[in-house]
C-alpha cells in the first residue's frame, strides 16, 4: 500500500490499534520545560510513585522564564530541576538553556522517523525533520513520560506542494504566513501538513523550522518536512547523535522517509512563490497577512478591526510602532539573527528594540560573529534567551495599546501584553521597520554611508 509521510512514521510507532481510527503510539521523545512538565510530574509522583516509563527518552530545558521572574515561576524552574535530578534525566539550565524548540534540535535530539511531544502547541516546529513532534497538554504529556505512549486518533493528511523560487526579499516566515493566509486561520484543524515541493527542498533546516513552527497557527496538528541531504548534514556531527558508520546507517533507514510517488491524501493544494512579497499581520490571527506594501483588505473581521484599531483599506506602511521584537520559537536562530544585522548594520532603530537569541548557544555564535555589537550599536537590547517577550511574560510586555511588530508567531489578542497590538514579520522586515520606526521593509531604507578613511 502507497504511504505518505506521516503514515510511514505512524505506522511505524504503533503498539495497538483500537476503535475509532485511534491507537496507541508509541513516544520516541518527550521534550519538558518548566511550564507545563511540573504538573504532570507531580501528578505521576502523588498516583504513581513516581514512576518513568524511560527518563533517557525525556530532555528537560528551563525556556520560558529562565531566569525566574518571581517566586511562582522560581518553583516551576525548582520542580523541573528537582525532578530531573531525582531521575537523572538531562536538563538544560540556566547558562546552557534557551527555547526548547531551538535546543532540542541543536542539541541532536531530534531526529527523521521520530515521535515526540512536549507541553507546548510549537512542537510542530519538529516536524522540519520528518518527525511526527505533537504539542499536548501537561497531564497527556505525564502520561507519555509515565507510559511510553499516547492514546491518539489518527490525524488527517493535507499535502501542501510548493514551488518556485523565493526572492524579492521574500523568506519563509513570509511562506509560512502566505500558507496559513491561503488556508485559513483554523484551516488545517485536523490535519497534518505534510509538505512538498521545489520550494521546500531548497529551504535550509533554519528555514524549514520556520515553515514548520507555525502549523499550529492554522490549526493543523503538526506539519512536517520530507529528510534529505539537507536534514542529514544538519545532524551530522551534532551533540547526541553518534558518529561514523552509525550515523550513516541512520542515514539509509532515514532515506526511506519519503511519501511514495502515488500516495493518496485527505486534501491537497499547490501554491507558487516566485511573486510572494514579505508579508505582515494586519489582524488578530497569523491568517489575516497582507504583502508588506499592501493594505487592510475589504470585508476584513470586524472583531479584529477594532482590536487593532484599524480601518479597511489602511496600508501598513502608514501604521507607526511603539516596539520591535525579534526572537521566538519561530524566528531567533543564527541565520534569523544574521538576517536583521544585515539590515541594522550602519543604522540605527527609531523605537524600543529587542533581540532575543533561541538559546545560549546561538547567543555565543551570534557574539563570535560580532552581531551583538551591531545590534547594540543600532540601539537595540541585546537579551538572553527566552521565551518571555513573545509569550508577554517578561522582558519586554506590550503596554495596552501599543503596537508591536514582531517576528514571532501569534498575534491574538493579549499575546505580548494586554491590550498589545502585534504585527507578524520576517526578522528583515521587523528590523527595516524599527529604524523606520512603522511598518516597512529593507528596500525603503537609504543606503548606508561607507566610512571615510582617517
């Protein structure tokens, strides 16, 4: 029988099928940060003993508010800790820690073919590899680290082929928002989007990262990214991953990891990028995203008008912004970094700016580079890692009213700040935008004076 992606990986992890189109899945990986894993760890201690299924199938990272910004997320950081510790699982803190999505990958524990989960809905960022990565909740997360397994229902299929070629200052945050644009806030619910494509194959693993992270934001459960030569040389070498010919003998098994050419689907569309602009959010959903140099569409959701105190036929151009961010899950790897210095060298920000690195290890290879330099002497703030400013649970929380561009990945209601407004973009985009001080794209900026010689 022909397979896609997702079935082949499926398939391959289940342990008992059961009615109604669920199972029981086997869990490869179990990613833990301090948010949600100390509930469900707590709740296996007090019913279970304390008990793990496997603690070496578990990596536990301190991401969200590391450091603890008061004495409620101090526990939370402590609990992990603790429990790590009493189970020799390995933790990622403070110093070596940063976003779990970004670590996780660096670090070499994740790889084609897997299954993973972790408390957090940005999993799907996982699926870059050919992994089938699931955001649960905490208490379903405590029962894959107690039992091995997830009772699931098998997930739809939508193949989303792209081609063409991405130029123009087009990246793929600008993809992903021209994918989730084209389907539909909640558009996926259901489904997982396995993805296809001359466009795809020419992504790097930042990117397809990128592409991947915000699935979610269409509802989809996962999306997922077919293991090439690009996936395998990305691994190799990496910390927990072995070497030599064990490593290529994975490579042949990972080979394998591609739909069959006459595999079937539950939906499909096809979508050409070669005249995709930068996009940016005007609404209060990743789907409401319009070409940089475009405008509040007609007919546009009332509820999100009013929220972002905007009117149809606004161009973006025209919106002034209180702040910058670039960092997040979605965009706040090396490359991600190296993309806004090219903008922000020379130049200086209009407006509150903040850089926040994925991790501590991108923060060291962004310094080594000396990109923290040119960010700090563009007058922006140059952080630790964190998931803080993105959640708006610190360093850098939206006061009601202003208006954010960010190159994060949710823009609802209160994302970064109650009453925040935020604007999606490409790490470019948000950094042409902070020294223009609104909404504008690298291709607007002058050009930069070369120094004179003394």
């Amino acid at each position: 029988m022909s397979r896609s992606l997702f079935e082949k990986v499926w398939d391959a992890h289940i342990v008992e099928s059961l009615p109604g189109d669920n199972a029981l899945v086997f869990v490869d990986r179990v990613v833990a940060h301090e948010i949600t894993t100390p509930q469900g760890a707590l709740e296996i201690e007090r019913k279970y003993g304390d008990k793990l299924f496997d603690p070496a199938r578990i990596v536990a990272i301190n991401d969200h508010v590391s450091p603890a910004k008061d004495t409620e997320t101090a526990i939370q950081a402590k609990v992990l800790r603790d429990w790590a510790k009493r189970h020799g699982i390995v933790l990622y803190d403070i110093g070596k820690n940063g976003i779990c999505h970004v670590v996780a990958p660096e670090r070499g524990y994740v790889e084609p073919g897997m299954t993973l989960a972790c408390g957090d809905s940005h999993t799907c960022t996982l699926g870059a590899f050919g992994a089938f990565a699931l955001g649960v909740g905490s208490t379903t997360q405590g029962g894959a680290m107690l039992a091995g397994c997830l009772v699931l229902q098998r997930p739809k299929v939508m193949r989303i082929t792209i081609d063409g070629r991405l130029q123009g200052g087009a990246t793929a945050k600008d993809l992903a928002l021209h994918v989730i644009a084209t389907l539909g806030f909640k558009g996926g619910t259901g489904y997982v989007l396995e993805y296809a494509g001359s466009t795809i194959a020419a992504l790097s693993m930042d990117e397809r990262m990128t592409l991947c992270n915000m699935a979610i934001e269409a509802g989809a459960t996962t999306g997922m990214c077919p293991p090439d030569e690009t996936t395998f040389s990305y691994l190799r070498g990496r910390e927990n991953q072995p070497t030599g010919d064990a490593f290529e003998r994975n490579v042949e098994r990972w080979r394998t990891l591609v739909a069959d050419a006459d595999a079937t689907y539950d939906a499909e569309i096809a979508l050409n990028v070669d005249n995709l602009r930068p996009m940016v959010s005007w609404g209060t959903n990743p789907g409401e995203a319009v070409p940089v140099d475009g405008a509040v569409p007609a007919g546009a959701n009332d509820a999100s008008l009013r929220y972002m105190d905007l009117s149809p036929g606004t161009a973006l151009r025209s919106l002034a912004l209180d702040q910058a961010f670039i960092g997040s899950c979605t965009n706040s790897r090396l490359s991600d970094l190296r993309a806004a210095a090219d903008v922000l060298r020379g130049r200086t920000v209009s407006i509150p700016t903040i850089v926040t690195p994925g991790s501590q290890a991108v923060k060291r290879a962004a310094e080594r580079e000396g990109l923290h330099d040119v960010f700090q002497d563009a007058g922006a703030l140059w952080t630790h890692s964190s998931c803080g400013p993105c959640l708006g649970m610190s360093m850098g929380v939206l006061a009601p009213g202003a208006r954010c561009i960010s190159s994060s990945n949710r823009n609802f209601p209160g994302r970064m700040g109650t009453g925040g407004r935020v604007h999606l973009a490409s790490p470019a985009v948000v950094a042409a935008s902070a020294v223009l001080g609104r909404i504008g794209s690298p291709e607007e900026l002058a050009p930069v004076a070369e120094a004179v010689p003394a």
